[in-house]
C-alpha cells in the first residue's frame, strides 16, 4: 500500500503542464496575487505606455526626417560623416595612455632590431669578405676560370 500511495504522490509531480520561464514564469506568478481592479489598471497603464512608445516612435521618425533633409542642405554626406567619425574615433585612440605607451614600445623595439640587422648585416658582409680572401676561395675560383666550356 506504500508503494500505491507513494505512486500516486509521484503522478501528481510529473504533471504535463508546461513550465513557464523567464519573464513567463513571473508574470504568470504576479497575475495570480492581483486583484481584478489591479489588473485592469495595469492593463490601462500598459495600453498608454505603448502609445507613448508608438508617438515618440512618430516623433523620432519626423526628427530623423528633418535631420536628413538638413544635411542635405548643407552638402553633408554619409561618406564625409563616415570620415568625421573615422577621424575622430582614431584621434580618441591616439590620444589615450595606453596608445602612447604602446607606440613609443614599439619604436624603441624598431630602433633596437634596425640595430641588431645593421650589425648582423655588417657582420655577414665581413665574413663574405673573409671567405672571399680566403686560399681556399681563390683556389677555387682560378680553378673556374680555367674551365673551357665546350660548344
């Protein structure tokens, strides 16, 4: 008989109803707690706050209109504004701490391995020079010379 009763207590857990979430789950909670009265002045509050919504929208749209037609007026196109934001957006960068820091890390890192080529650079060339006057070198190149290549 424990084993019926704890049954039907598991058959009223699994129940097939869809389990609400998120923004679902607490406005089905919160509707439950209100009264009629309070739900249709939320209701008449909802309906005004989306017409709001919907003039400013209005409002807005008509904003964005005149601007449009006034930058017309002054030969103002998306490319130049596209520049001025390009423009200013790196002159932002340029300015901050970090930038500087960086760049002047970066020159100095320039400097050094222009250096370090300079002297691996200098460094070759002596050694090229070496072999080149080298007894062996000069050996072998008298002995190019002294081929014939047959035609």
């Amino acid at each position: 008989m424990a084993a019926e009763t704890n049954a039907g207590s598991q058959q009223g857990l699994l129940k097939n109803e869809a389990i609400p979430e998120g923004e679902d789950a607490v406005a089905a909670i919160d509707v439950e707690a209100l009264s009629e009265e309070e739900q249709e002045e939320l209701r008449r509050e909802l309906a005004k706050v989306e017409e709001e919504i919907q003039t400013l929208s209005q409002v807005l749209a008509a904003k964005e209109k005149h601007l449009a037609e006034i930058k017309r007026k002054l030969g103002i196109t998306s490319l130049q504004e596209l520049k001025q934001n390009i423009s200013k957006g790196w002159q932002d960068v340029t300015s901050t701490n970090a930038y500087k820091k960086t760049s002047e890390t970066l020159s100095q890192a320039g400097q050094k391995a222009s250096a370090a080529f300079s002297t691996v650079g200098t460094a070759i060339t002596k050694k090229l020079e070496d072999v080149k006057n080298s007894p062996t070198f000069k050996s072998f190149e008298e002995k190019v010379e002294n081929l014939k290549i047959p035609a």
